[in-house]
C-alpha cells in the first residue's frame, strides 16, 4: 500500500513539468522563475500531504522531494514558499504528532537551503548527483521524527519489521523520484538552452547577411572617394593638406567598421597554419601595452603552453585584441588584466580577467548580443566579431562577472 501511494506521490511530483509543457511553453515563461517554481512546487507538496499514508503515528509522503527540488532549482524564495504550503496543509491536517511535522520540515529545509547558493556552480550530471544526495537528509530527518515521536510521545503501533519495512520503502521511492525528477528538469534547462542557441543563431545569420549586404554595397563608392581624394593630396596647397588627412584618416576608420561587419558576418580564414598560440598572445600584448599603460593598467601572462594552434594568425589575432582591449577598458585606473594559457593535449584553454566594474547578472546574459555594450561610446561589435570567430574554429567562449569584482573571459580552442 505505501509503495502504491508514493509512486502516486512521483507523477504529481512530474505535474509541474508537464503542465509548463502543456499551458506556458510558448508563452516564454520561465518555469525557474522562483514564485511561479515555488508556486507549483508547493502545489505538488501539498497534494503528497493530503494523499498520504498514515501508519506508526505519522504522515509517510514525498513532501520533501518538491521541497529539495524548489531549494536547488527555484532558490531560496522557491523554497521559502513550498515550506509555507507545507506548513499550511499540515497544520490543516492536524494529528498528534503536529508539533513534530514542523520541526521536521524546518529541519529538512536547512540542507537544501545551503546547497541553493552554490547549486548553479556545478555542471548538469554533479547537480543531478547532488540533488539525490541532499535528499537523503530530508529521509534522515523523517527516520529522526519517527525515532523521536515513538520514544517520547508514542509506541509502536503495529509490526517492528513492517515499521523497517516502511523506513526502507520510504528511503528508496523518495531517492528514486528526486532523481528523474532532477533528470527531467534537466531536460527542461537543455531543451530551452538549445532553442535560445537556435533562435541566436537564426538572428545572427539574418543579421550577418544584412551586415554583408550593406557593407560590400557601402565599401564600393567609398573605395572610390579615397582614392579620388589621395589624387587630391597630391596636387593640393599645404594649407587643405590637414583637412584632406582627416577626411582620409575618417574614411579609413569607416573601412575598418565595414571589415568588421563583413567580418561578423562570415570570418575569413584566408592563410590557415600552424603556429604556437602564445606567440599570439605576446603579440597583442605588446600591440597593447602603450595603450594599458595609458590607462595605468597593468597586463600580466602566464603562458604555460608553446603548443601550436592551426588556423588563420590575424583572425585569432583580432579576437584577442577585441577581448583584452575590453578588458583594460573596463578595468580602473591602477587595475590588472591577467592572461593565462594552458593545454591539455586536446584543447587550449584562455582566460582573460579584468579587475574592472564588472557586470550585473542581466549585462552578463546580454554580451554577445549585437549593438550592447557596456561601454560609454561602441557598438558591441568587436565582442561579437571574437565571438564569431572563435566559434568558426570549433571552440567556445564563456563570461563569467560581478559587480565590483571585476569579469573573468573563458576561451576553448581545440587543438589541430
């Protein structure tokens, strides 16, 4: 009978996905956001309660797994709010041993509650792992209430074995149901990662071939205006010398805009050899030194790889300059960007990390996206050109960053 009834207690614990899937999957509403989580968590927790067995004095339900489950994906707010369901319907539920459900629910939310912090840290298969390993401590607790209220409030009601019998039961399904319901959820986060990817790129490329098309047709006339003008230089008075520089200075920072949309629209890999990647690396930071110096910000390396990378050396080259340059200007005066390279035979990995402002979660998710920058004057542009070019190469980059603290730049390249 208890088996039956907390395999009930899985598939309501499974209701909340799929109802996400069925009523508010295109309606782009995040199932993680904390209130409308602790709201169908605490739902699902509720339902347990009230179809719960009773036997030895006490409620035997998978209350705990929405519990664990709104901590370590909803957060703290999530979780705060499947305690109040809980609280609630036990309370309407009544029963000697009422002032032990409190306790037991207080205590089993200490864990969880820790572990929310620190959740998002870990990778897909470590927050499976973990979510089953928290929910034993609620198991723990439940065996510590049972233990309590049959010393101090209650006897034994029935069978030794079949009390062990429940304990064992009890442990397994609720172990069980966290675990594909972890698994679940992580199929949710995927499937929607996915679809943003798939939606980014569909915009990148419309906007690349719009890039593309505007800038061959711009790069045209203006070619010819430049060259009109050099003839112009060679023939003018000294007194329209200065102007003629700046018109053809102003030209040339056009072309380079234009090369740079060209360049997010399709990267170029025109000469493709191999070479050590930290030869690179040495190279913009000379190329920016002046410039960080300017600043009085200090660039220091750790360049603990001389394997080779095969690929086209300006390409990478531009994407590192984008990358570091944005590092000094968003470090302070008096900060550091530190530069580090290592390998591990298969791939080399860059970090490139600022002592600067830093950004806000909602900046961060924004990076990447073309026309945002955190900058006073730019176009996110040359963010968006390293990223285009560092994803041509198969390789992967990530930003990691806090207010005040300063943005940490991850860069993946496969070695080849």
């Amino acid at each position: 009978m208890l088996a039956e009834k907390l395999f009930l207690h899985v598939l309501i614990i499974f209701a909340p996905v799929l109802f996400y899937f069925v009523i508010f999957e295109n309606k782009k509403l995040n199932i993680f956001n904390p209130y409308i989580y602790g709201l169908m968590q605490g739902t699902a927790a509720a339902l347990c309660m009230l179809f719960s067995t009773y036997n030895f004095g006490l409620y035997w339900d998978l209350r705990y797994v929405p519990l664990v489950l709104s901590f370590l994906y909803g957060g703290p707010i999530s979780g705060g709010i499947v305690v109040f369901f809980i609280i609630i319907t036990r309370t309407y539920m009544g029963g000697e041993a009422l002032f032990y459900g409190y306790i037991s629910v207080l205590l089993a939310a200490s864990i969880p509650m820790f572990f929310s912090m620190r959740f998002w840290n870990f990778e897909k298969s470590k927050r499976i792992v973990i979510a089953v390993i928290v929910s034993f401590w609620p198991a723990f607790i439940q065996l510590g209430i049972l233990v309590s209220w049959l010393i101090f409030d209650g006897s034994i009601d029935g069978d030794v074995k079949q009390l062990l019998i429940y304990i064992i039961v009890f442990g397994i399904i609720l172990n069980i149901g966290i675990g594909f319901a972890a698994k679940l959820y992580e199929v949710v986060i995927e499937r929607e990662r996915m679809k943003q990817e798939i939606q980014n790129a569909e915009k990148l490329n419309t906007i690349g071939e719009l890039a593309a098309s505007i800038a061959h047709e711009i790069r045209n006339p203006l070619t010819v205006v430049k060259g009109f003008l050099q003839l112009m230089e060679k023939q003018q008075k000294s007194e329209n010398l200065e102007y003629l520089r700046i018109v053809l200075s102003e030209l040339g920072r056009a072309e380079s805009t234009i090369s740079d949309y060209l360049n997010f629209a399709e990267p170029q890999f025109e000469k493709i050899e191999s070479f050590p990647l930290n030869e690179v690396i040495i190279d913009v930071c000379k190329l920016l030194e002046p410039f960080a110096s300017k600043e009085n910000i200090q660039l220091k390396t750790s360049l603990n790889s001389s394997d080779h990378v095969l690929t086209d050396r300006n390409q990478i080259k531009q994407a590192f300059v984008n990358i570091i340059k944005n590092a000094i200007e968003a470090s302070e005066n008096g900060g550091s960007v530190n530069i580090t390279i290592t390998s591990d035979g298969m791939y080399f990995y860059i970090i490139v990390k600022d002592t600067g402002k830093g950004m806000t979660k909602e900046q961060l998710n924004r990076i990447g996206t073309l026309f945002y920058t955190t900058k006073d004057k730019g176009t996110g542009l040359g963010t968006m050109v390293s990223i285009r070019i560092i994803q041509s190469m198969d390789g992967r980059i990530t930003f990691e960053s806090q207010p005040d603290v300063g943005t940490e730049v991850k860069i993946i390249i496969p070695q080849r």
